[in-house]
C-alpha cells in the first residue's frame, strides 16, 4: 500500500469514527438514565431535594387538580352528605350505597368527582430532585435534569427504601432534561399561576435550581442513595489496611469523551463511589473474546482486550453491574440492560461464588482485594505486587478455572 492509500485509509477511519462518535452525541437521551436511579445511583453526579417552593411550581405545573365544573358544585349543594363522602374517600374509605340515597343523583355526581379527585392528589408530584454532575461547593453547578416522584403516604414514607424505589420508576410528568429546565419559566403571568415562584433566583427553572444550588438552599442527598461500604472494603478499612480505593481512578474512557459534560457525567462512576463497590478483571481468553464482540456489536471499539467490571454485589451472591469496561470502552449498566444478552451478563456477573474450590467459573483477577481472611500486620503494596504477579502468571499459562481469590 503507498502512503497516500494509507493515509486516504487512516482518513476514512478518523472520519466513521469521528461520526460513530456525533452519533452517540445526538442519541443519548438524558431522560431515560433519569427514569431509573439504578442507572445513575453510582454515575459521577450530584442529587439534590428542591425546596417547598420549587416542588409547587413543579406540581401545579405538571400534576394541576381537575377544577370542579359548576355541575359538581350544583351538586355538592344538593348533596347533603358532600362532606361525608369527602372524608370517607380521603381516609381510604368505603362509600357504602344507603349515604346516597338522600339525593342519589346529586350524590352520585359527587361521588364520582370526589374519586377523580382524590386519585389525583396521590398522584400527584410531592417531591423534585434535581441531578447534576458532581458538585463541589461554591463552583456554578452543570444540571443535569429533573426527578419528580409522588410525596407518598405516611406508612411509604416509614419505609427505609422509599426513597430509592420511587427514584427507580418516578413519574412521568416533572421528569426533565436541562434543556427542558432551561424552557420552564419560574413564573406565569395568568390568572392561575401554577405555582408561580414569588422570589425566583432566575427567570428559567434551570436558572432557579442552580443558583438554589450554589447558594445551599436544596438538600444535597447524594449520600442517601448509596449503601455503606462493601464488606470487602469494610474489613480491610476495620483493619487500618486503606481507607479508599487502592487501585485508583481508571481514565476517561473514549467512548464518552465526546458526550456533553451532563452526559458524561451519567456514564462514568464517581470516583467517591468506588470504595462502595467491588471491581474485577476477566482473564477467561473465550469471555473476552465476547465481551470485545459485544462491543463491536454497538459499534464502539476497544483499544485492547483488557475487561474490568464495577459492581453491588446482591443478596443472592452474584454481583449488579454498574460498569463493564474493554479497553478504551465502557458500557453502562442501562447499556447492558438493553443490549446485552442475560447469559453473559449471568456470567459477567458472578466472578466469586464462594470459596468452594470445585466450583468452575471464568478466572478473574479481584481488584478490590477481597481476601477471606488477611494477615497483619499488610502491606498494600506488597499485596498489589503479589496480586499482579499472579495475574501475569495466569495470563501466561492460560486460565480455565478459578476457586479462590489469586
């Protein structure tokens, strides 16, 4: 090949791959990271609870009571029982049929209207989280959208997991990107102001909720969302041995570097989060070999064959994915929940499955180090030598099998 074909050639790859790269720019959709908090719980970003004020604006906007019609206010006249039936279906009450026959009519009209009614209050936007890319105190916050969920009664409230699972399918209605935030005014000027926010800090919500931000008016929750320290990082943080990750922050992967920062922000672990979670290296030559063809198939291309996963490990022992990684590449774990295949990621997903020494799994290399048990007095580096002396010895020999940690 001459080097005008080679270069012509080298131009064309630059080209599909500068386009491969528009493309993923153009596609990705905000939102749909935002209807599901497993999908950003870890990412590099930022939750926020808006204040009273900003939740009404939000809730009268999107969520607005039906008005009563002058037919049911007729009605609710001549009904008697009105308040009755009010009271009944606000307490989660039956209505037996004798309170209406007064004026069944009138009575039923009411009725109906009270049910409509009340559903739509449950229904109703209670709580506005606003998700940035990781904020640090007194820099100008990069918003990434809106989550709006149900305020939920007293008993949801109680429960310690109410938050997280209402975050996990929020409502439709008050869930938005930052350019939708950039659209939505703080105030209306009309007879019904939805909630018109008197003293806004903007004349846009996105304006409003970042300057709320900056200013420290909006609870910073991000903390709540995440569980305590993995068990592994737990005994070794007990025992003095370290108190973050040992293996540190793992660079920007290529597949993001062209995403907006709000994007990227949703696709890449914060490094605060890794001491939560547990991450591994597959040394299985076939598993790699489907891995790097799982990428290929989303048109992303690794660099190298190296696989490194991040992961919650779950009750019923095998881990949730939260970030598979080949080469330069990274796929999320909404990525890997629509596209790849439930067999490998069952086999992605469950790198240690105990210490039975008979049991057959893909080989890995566990780089959070989470030995059974540890010798002390430990030196970390000493333990990281080992453990990449290890890996180098199973990757030359070739690894079929694994029952303990290297």
């Amino acid at each position: 090949m001459t080097r005008i074909a080679r270069s012509t050639a080298a131009m064309l790859v630059m080209i599909v791959l500068t386009s491969v790269g528009t493309q993923a720019q153009n596609t990705f959709n905000v939102k749909e990271y935002l209807r599901r908090i497993e999908y950003y719980k870890y990412a590099n970003v930022s939750v926020f609870e808006a204040d009273s004020t900003t939740a009404l604006r939000f809730r009268e906007t999107f969520t607005p009571l039906t008005p009563k019609t002058t037919a049911v206010e007729e009605a609710e006249r001549e009904c008697s029982v009105s308040a009755q039936i009010w009271f009944l279906l606000r307490n989660k009450q039956s209505v037996p049929a004798s309170l209406l026959e007064v004026n069944r009519s009138a009575c039923e009209t009411v009725l109906e209207f009270a049910r409509h009614s009340t559903k739509e209050a449950e229904e109703r936007i209670g709580r506005v989280f606003i998700v940035t890319a990781k904020y640090k105190s007194g820099t100008e916050p990069i918003l990434v959208g809106a989550v709006s969920i149900e305020a939920g009664t007293f008993i949801q409230q109680a429960d310690p997991d109410f938050l997280k699972s209402s975050l996990n399918s929020p409502l439709a209605e008050g869930t938005l990107s930052s350019a939708e935030l950039q659209r939505f005014a703080t105030q209306e000027q009309s007879n019904s102001a939805k909630g018109s926010i008197k003293k806004p800090l903007g004349k846009t919500m996105l304006e409003h909720c970042a300057a709320s931000i900056k200013q420290g008016m909006f609870k910073d929750i991000t903390a709540e969302l995440r569980p305590t320290f993995s068990p592994e990082v737990a005994y070794l943080a007990k025992k003095g041995v370290f108190t973050v990750q040992p293996r540190g922050i793992l660079p920007l992967p290529k597949s993001v570097a062209t995403l907006t920062p709000e994007c990227a922000a949703l696709t890449t672990i914060d490094d605060e989060a890794l001491p939560y979670l547990t991450r591994w290296q597959v040394l299985e030559p076939r598993l790699i070999a489907t891995v790097r063809g799982y990428f290929f198939q989303q048109q992303k291309f690794p660099t190298d064959t190296t696989v490194i996963i991040t992961g919650e490990k779950r009750r019923t022992g095998k881990y949730e994915i939260y970030e598979l990684r080949c080469g330069n590449e990274v796929a999320t774990k909404k990525d890997l929940d629509n596209t790849m295949l439930q067999g490998v990621k069952d086999q992605l997903s469950e790198p240690i499955s105990g210490w039975n020494e008979g049991k057959e799994d893909y080989c890995h290399d566990a780089l959070t180090i989470a030995f059974r048990e540890l010798p002390l007095p430990v030196n970390i580096d000493d333990l990281l030598a080992a453990q990449k002396q290890t890996s180098t010895r199973r990757h030359k020999k070739g690894c079929w099998r694994k029952g303990r940690h290297p």
